[in-house]
C-alpha cells in the first residue's frame, strides 16, 4: 500500500504527489528545513566580484531562509561565502556593498579578515580560551560555474553531481562568457505554491495549449522531451522547420539535431534555461505556503539573436504560465481533489520532481 507522501516509482501507475503539499503550512515549514536549507542556490554573479577586498552582503531565500551570508574576495584573489553575522553578539556585519581591508562589526568593533578568520576584539583581554574557531565567522562551500556563484548551507550532495548533467551539455557554449542585462531582468510575484510553479516548468506537456501563439509556434512538439538525472532533468526543445536552432559542435551529444533551446531544472528550485541568444534564469523563490517570488535573470552572449527563436518573446511565455499555475493553486485546494495521474510520455519531470520531493518530506 502507497503512504500518504510516496510516489511510485513506475510512473505508470503512480498517482502525483498530496495536493496538501501545495497548501499545508506544515508541510511548507519541512521543505525549508528538510530541502531549501540543505539545497544549492545561485547566490551571485562572478563578474560582480572580481578585485580582491570587495564585498557583497545579500540574504539567502528572503522571505524562506532569511540567512545573511556576505561575499568577499581576499587578498590571495579567493572568493568566499560567510556569515554575515558577527560572533560576539550577533551584528549584522557588513551593511552595504563596498571594498573593505577587513570586516568590521560596528557594534563592538569585532574585526575579521576577507576569509572570515577572526582578528581583533577590543576589551577581551581577560578572557580565557580566546578566540577560539567558533569566533571565526562561519564559512560556506562556494563554487564557480559560468557567470554563477553557488552555495548551501549543508549540502545534500556533491556540487559537482548537482551541476554534471549541465556542465557536459552546455560547457561547450562558454557560459562563463555570457553577461548580465539587468534590463531584461524582472521579478514576478505570483499567488501559488513554488513547487506548482516547478511543476508547470517540468513538462512540455502544456505547451501546445496554454503557449499556442508564443513558444508553441517555436518548437516541434512530437519532438520535444525530457531526460532525467539524479538531481534535475532537462528538457529539450526542438526547433519547427525554418525556426533557428544551435550549431552544435561535432560530439555533442544533440549534434545533428535542431536543438532551438535546452531547459535545465536543478532540485529544488532552480531553472537555467539556454537558447541562441544566452541564458536566462529563473530562481523559484518560495515566500509563504501559496506565495512565490520568481527571480528572471538573463545572461547574454549574442545580443544580436535576441529577437529569436525559443528565447524570444519569454515575458508574455512567463504571463502565461503565471495564469495556468495560479489557476492550479486554486483547484489544488478542493476538497475534491487529492492526487492525479502522470502522462507517462510527456510528464517524466515532475514525477521525478514528486519522488524527491516524497523522499525529503515523508
């Protein structure tokens, strides 16, 4: 007998994941504490943080987690990921972005080096067992890919398996050359549960009825689908006789094929998306039960492209999924409607989205 928070694993047979999880604030309550604080997030831009002693404060999933963590690069030309929290007392440390010799809590004077090894601590003459590692400020794990600073809090796995299925796809299109375009950049409020947004992106399924007009004229339906690896999936995209497509070097695994864009989802909450133009992100960020921030970035290499393809026109392709996935947010809260039922040609994605979702929160 299947329990409550289990998804089979043939997706055959197997129902979606409880509708409850969409809604429950419990349920959102262990998602934070059982997937985001153990997940990978993008928490900055490389380009942003080149000369050593520069710093950059931000706080981690606002609205989710809350943590205030700081960027900085040392002298030695190191980037690292620090609390932004100062061990004496608990002081915000660094206030604003800047270049600083050292950081310095305002409270107190407490002061630490780029690397977050304490320093200096006024008035602390007398005390015994001073410092100790715990008045160092506590570092996280920080790695580079593309334009993308990553980062977690206690990882649930190894980066490099995270970020695999991406980096053996796309390393051949120079990521780490693509540029941020703070103009083609936004951020959607939307009513409905993050997981629902994920799910709407995780399947193709939906395209040739809610995008009929935008990316529906773009892509050779009958061929679009969907691999999927351990820790995401990504979806391939394509492109309709005339439509324009990558030029794949030989050994790609697609060469031959008219690929008009690759949409890569990362566990739990992130989607790197690649077509001729560039990249563009979106961070599914979750606010509350039935509220989410989504946080569109784009990266371009090729300006000139823009206009084509796949990639053109995602400002109305984002309306329109914000409509469908707030209109889901509404039904998933009948108390006629518990589970559903998987196409097992087109919806591969987010049955592998539910079975992680089921294994993190049953």
């Amino acid at each position: 007998m299947t329990s409550p928070m289990q998804v089979e694993t043939d997706i055959r047979k197997a129902g979606t994941i409880p509708s409850r999880v969409y809604y429950d604030p419990e349920l959102y309550n262990h998602a934070r504490e059982r997937i985001f604080e153990r997940s990978w997030q993008l928490v900055g831009d490389t380009a942003q943080l080149k000369a050593p002693g520069h710093v950059i404060p931000f706080t981690l999933l606002e609205g989710c987690l809350d943590e205030a963590l700081v960027l900085t690069r040392s002298n030695d030309g190191i980037a690292h990921c620090l609390s932004n929290v100062c061990t004496h007392r608990g002081t915000i440390v660094v206030e604003g972005e800047g270049h600083l010799q050292t950081l310095r809590c305002r409270y107190h004077g407490r002061r630490f080096d780029l690397d977050g090894c304490f320093k200096f601590m006024p008035e602390f003459d007398e005390a015994e067992d001073f410092p100790s590692d715990s008045d160092n400020l506590p570092s996280l794990s920080l790695h580079e890919w593309g334009p993308f600073f990553f980062s977690s809090l206690d990882p649930m796995c190894d980066f490099g398996e995270w970020i695999r299925p991406v980096a053996e796809r796309m390393d051949w299109l120079r990521p780490e050359k693509c540029q941020a375009r703070p103009d083609l950049s936004q951020d959607y409020l939307i009513q409905a549960n993050w997981a629902l947004y994920c799910d709407n992106y995780l399947e193709g399924f939906h395209v040739p009825y809610v995008h009929a007009g935008s990316l529906g004229d773009k892509l050779d339906y009958e061929q679009y689908h969907t691999e999927v690896h351990e820790w995401g999936s990504v979806q391939i995209g394509i492109a309709k006789d005339g439509e324009p497509a990558f030029d794949l070097p030989k050994g790609h695994p697609d060469y031959g094929k008219q690929i008009a864009g690759y949409y890569f989802w990362l566990f739990p909450n992130l989607m790197l998306n690649f077509y001729l133009w560039g990249i563009s992100v979106n961070i599914v960020q979750p606010i509350g039960p039935t509220t989410t921030r989504i946080i569109y970035q784009s990266y371009v290499s090729d300006a000139s492209k823009l206009g084509e393809g796949a990639g053109s026109n995602l400002y109305r392709i984002e309306m329109e999924d914000e409509e469908i996935v707030e209109s889901a947010q509404k039904g998933v809260r009948s108390r006629l409607y518990d589970r559903g039922r998987y196409s097992p040609s087109r919806e591969k994605g987010p049955h592998h989205f539910h079975r992680l979702l089921a294994s993190f929160l049953g």
